[in-house]
C-alpha cells in the first residue's frame, strides 16, 4: 500500500468533504497496519446506459482509492432503481422494469472500466440482499431510521409542506442504499453532493447494525452541464459523455461558458488552475478539453482533437469525418430543390424541432445560416450540413 501521507494527499485532492476526516485516518492507519484493504463502496443507479464525465470525477476519486491499494465495490443498483432515487426530485419517480435494468448494465460496467482498474474492483448487485429479503427483516431495517428523521431531507421536507405526495417506497430507498453498506460490509463509501444524505443514512444503519460506520466521502460538487445552468444530465442533453467521440468531447468542452471553466479544471482534469487561470479563456477551454480527452482516450487522440476543432471552427474548413445521411429521392423537386425543413429532418427528433432549430439559426448550408422555413433550397450530392455547434452531415439523395 501507498504510505498514509501520500494516501491522505491524494484522497484529499478535490475533495468536498470527509464525514468525519479523522475517522478515514484510523481506517487507512489500520488498513497500513494489517494490510487489509479498505472496501470502498459507490452505488450506481443504472436508470440510463450512458455515463457522463461528473459521474466520472467520483469514479476518478474511486480509482485514486484503488490505487492507493484498497478495494473498489461497485454496487449496481439492479433492485433498488426498480424504486428510483428521489434525491432532488419534486415528484415520483416511475418505477423501471428488471428488462430496462438488465438493458443498462453492461453498457455501465463497460464504461466504468474506462476509469477503474478491474484487478482491484468487485462488482456487486444489490438484489443479491435485497430481493431476498423477508418481510420481517424489511420491518427489521425500517425501525432502525425515523420518519422525523426522513424529513429533514430537503426535497422530502419541500413535497411534504407543498403537499406533493411522498411514497413510502421513496422512503424505503435509501434505507435499502443504506443496507448496501451493511452487506458489503464498507469502509468508506463515495458520492457526490446530492447523494450526503443517503451516505450519512448508511452510516447510521450500519452502527445499528452493530458494524462500524463507513466514512462518507463527497467526491464532488453538483457540477452543472455545458449550458452552465442545470445539473449534468442526459435528459437535459447537457452532458459530455464518457464515450462520446473525441471530436465531439471536445467540441462540446469548448462551448461551455466561461464561468465554468475553473469548476472544471478543479474537479475533472489534474490541471493547476493557478497555471492556467493567467490564459486566455479560449486557451483555458482548449486545456481542458485536451485534459479530459486525454484521460478517456489518450493523449494523441486529444492532439488530434484539438487540430480538427482548429481547422473546423477557427479555419471553418470541412470536417475530416463526416456522417453520411441519405435521403429519399420523394423529397426532391422537379426544379432540383428540396424543402429545408425536409433536409433537418434527420438531424432533428422531428420535422417541429427541424423549424424550431432553424429558426433559432443553429442550421447552416455549405456555412450559410439558414432562418427561415418556408423555403426551398437548391440541393446537389453532399451538400454539408451543420446543425448546432457541432453536428456535422453530408446529404445524398439515394
């Protein structure tokens, strides 16, 4: 194992906080002492098969535990999305079928590998304890935690005075997050800010239990999207994907506003922002991008990267790659032209989407903006299309 000062220096690093610090101590002095691991746990919920890069600044942190020697217990949790985690939400959340569940792991585990060391990682399911489980000790596990208690959470608290109906299958959520901790038996458990409570929950049930309470450790802030305004979701679409083509990663790093950049460099790359706080914004952002390709790809893909975006947007040449969208010969004229809104289609969920994209002008033609919707355009064998900032086509009429 890693020598403690050097463990704590390198936990610590971006931290938000260690529930208690002088507890973690004891563990990693024990754990030198024995040379016992620690098992350090994080939950996921797989309710999307996709992994965006603030899920991965906790993983990150999951991976510097391991490699300071200890254990990784990625909990999936198959069982308990079935609930649906209610943190920060204002209403209930549909409950998913085992099918959908099943759907999303691989993809998860798949992309998890991109991060964590597998010689040192335990993949476990939480219906393995939990879908067992009997009614008694259901009833066992909900007298170990208040309802007084449950409410002090702040969303709970908000529904509970607007009156917006709670579940108490809501409640039973992260008592049954909690009991994880107890199964596995963990030390330490990861997560970012708006999971606190469910990790100090865990705390609490595992001393019920007559275990000693794991450590929480806050990885992470809530780290907003690209838009800078909400939360990094998928469902948002503000989100860069652990998986998504290089180009695009970092094309979409570059959009980001500048009040952004510095939450960014602090808590998903290993860059020192009294460095680069003293660049340009446009250098700052190029840094970044570069950093987080590098840590998903590698650094030859990030030079790379970082070229096309060059040529693409300061030179606006075309793209090197370019999707190829064919589309039925019905949609042309006799005069050679073809409605625009025809030729969005296929880069849009739908034809009102198409006008609503153009309208806003986020739709270019060989890069001449296109505004309005009622009119035809001349059409010829791959015409580039670019809609938004960075989707890029080229049309074919087949």
């Amino acid at each position: 194992m890693v020598p403690l000062e050097e463990q704590l220096k390198r936990l610590k690093r971006r931290a938000v906080d260690i529930i208690p610090e002088s507890d973690l101590i004891k563990k990693l002095e024990r754990a030198l002492r024995t040379q016992k691991p620690l098992r350090v746990k994080l939950g996921v919920d797989p309710t999307s098969p996709d992994i965006h890069i603030a899920i991965g600044v906790v993983l990150q942190k999951l991976r510097d535990f391991q490699d300071c020697g200890h254990t990784a217990v990625l909990i999936v949790g198959d069982f308990t999305a079935r609930i649906g985690d209610p943190s920060g939400r204002s209403a209930q959340r549909k409950m998913l079928s085992k099918a959908e569940i099943e759907e999303n792991m691989q993809r998860y585990q798949e992309q998890a590998l991109k991060i964590l060391d597998p010689h040192r990682l335990e993949v476990r399911y939480n219906s393995e304890w939990l879908e067992g489980m009997s009614f008694d000790k259901l009833l066992e596990l909900a007298s170990k935690y208040t309802v007084a208690a449950m409410l002090e959470r702040e969303d709970f608290a908000k529904r509970f005075q607007a009156n917006v109906p709670i579940s108490l299958v809501e409640f039973l959520y992260p008592l049954a997050q909690a009991y994880d901790s107890v199964a596995i038996q963990a030390d330490v458990e990861l997560g970012g800010e708006d999971q606190r409570f469910n990790l100090l929950i865990g705390r609490a049930i595992q001393e019920r239990y007559g275990q000693e309470p794991q450590v929480c450790f806050i990885a992470a802030p809530v780290l907003e999207g690209i838009d800078g305004v909400k939360k990094m979701s998928k469902s948002f679409g503000n989100y860069v994907g652990v998986t998504d083509p290089p180009n695009e990663m970092f094309g979409k790093l570059m959009s980001i506003p500048d009040a952004l950049i510095e939450r960014y460099v602090t808590f998903m790359t290993d860059l020192n922002w009294e460095e680069i706080k003293r660049l340009h914004p446009k250098e700052q952002k190029q840094r970044l991008a570069h950093a987080i390709v590098t840590r998903y790809y590698d650094e030859a893909t990030a030079d790379a990267a970082l070229a096309e975006f060059e040529r693409v947007f300061a030179r606006k040449e075309r793209p090197t790659e370019v999707q190829k969208i064919y589309l039925d010969k019905s949609v042309l004229k006799p005069n050679g032209t073809v409605w625009i809104v025809e030729l969005i289609a296929p880069l849009a969920k739908s034809r009102s989407e198409a006008k609503r994209l153009i309208e806003q002008g986020a739709v270019e033609l060989d890069s001449v903006k296109i505004t309005r919707t009622d009119q035809d355009v001349p059409f010829r064998d791959g015409l580039l299309v670019k809609v938004g900032k960075h989707t890029f086509a080229e049309l074919h009429i087949q």
